[in-house]
C-alpha cells in the first residue's frame, strides 16, 4: 500500500522515545503506546518494529501490543474484547493505536447503520480508557476535474466509507505520493479544514 502501517510504526517510535516525528515536530516526552493489531502477521509486525529500532530508535518499555484479528468494535462482545486488554493498562496508555480502521466492523463501511453502532462503542471504549486514539484507514479514490486539470480533494471527508467516520475524527492525515517520495497532508475532522502539509 501507500504506507499507512509504515506511518504508524513511524510515529509509535517517535511517542515512545520522546524524540521529534520527523525530525520537525517536537515530541514534549515519551508516551506510553498500546498498539491493536487487528490483521497481518504478528512477526512481521515486530519484524518491522525491530527495523525501527535499528533506524531510529524505539523504547520497548514505553510499548504495548495486542493482536485481535478477530473482534470487531461494532459490537458488544467486541467492545469486551477492547476493554479487556486495556483494563490492565488504561492507567498507563496514553496513546492507542488500531490498525486497520476497516477491522473494527463487520459489514459494509458505506452503510451508516453499520457505522453508528462502532462509532458509540468508540466513544465508550474512550470513556474506559481516556487516551489518544490513531487509527489506520484508507481514503477514497480522488475524483478527476476536466474543466481545472486538478484532482478534486475534500480533505477530512475523503475518508472511505460513510461520511459518519471522517465527522468522528478530530485530526485527519493522509498519505500520498508514490515511488520514494510521500505527502503527509493534515486536516481538521469535524468540518475542520486544512491545517499543514509536510
């Protein structure tokens, strides 16, 4: 893919050492990190992890990890399964990470009867455990306009699936680009607008 996953370890390690994301944005101190692996493998997950390490640092101390590949926040018997491994941590995580976003529900993304049921189990599962949440989702298909020669961007609301998730999201990111060189581009949710391109 584009690098959503790679992006996220990025910023794992960042919050974890304390050190600048980028070198460019200044990180106050470390944060302890939960990450939810909701598919893939979980070897080369730490494969990567490692990889980090070795390139710019990772402080395993200040980390957690869950692998859930089957449970889905859109549910009940999902959102025991969440609060269950976070109940040892929540007085220690600060920041949650669930990758990917399209791993919390069953069903259809577009559908906003889907959508609702794991939006409320989201803000639950926030009450349970007040720390940061970074998910990992991918973004629709840009739309070409003719008449300006521009692709069409509607920034926090290219979020695939329902408009229900981009509304959700306090801060937006997309990654774009292709080859060795990516855009990193932030939008406000919630109606917000753009803040910063890196």
């Amino acid at each position: 893919g584009i690098g959503k996953s790679t992006l996220l370890f990025q910023l794992l390690a960042h919050l974890t050492t304390g050190t600048p994301l980028f070198g460019l944005y200044q990180v106050s101190h470390p944060l302890r990190c939960l990450y939810i692996q909701l598919e893939g493998d979980k070897q080369e997950t730490q494969h990567r992890l490692r990889n980090l390490e070795t390139e710019i640092g990772f402080n395993w101390e200040n980390f957690e990890y869950a692998f859930l590949p089957t449970q889905h926040l859109d549910t009940e018997e999902g959102l025991a399964a969440f609060c269950n491994v976070l109940h040892p941590l929540q007085i220690h995580v600060q920041v949650i990470f669930i990758d990917p976003f399209y791993g919390l529900f069953t069903g259809s993304g577009n559908n906003d009867e889907v959508v609702k049921p794991l939006l409320s189990n989201l803000r639950r599962l926030k009450e349970e455990c007040p720390a940061a949440l970074v998910t990992g989702h991918h973004i629709r298909k840009s739309l070409f306009n003719q008449q300006t020669g521009k692709w069409l961007e509607e920034g926090a609301e290219d979020s695939l699936g329902s408009r229900l998730i981009p509304a959700w999201y306090d801060t937006v990111f997309h990654l774009g680009g292709s080859g060795e060189h990516r855009t990193l581009r932030c939008f406000k949710g919630r109606k917000g607008g753009y803040v910063e391109r890196v």
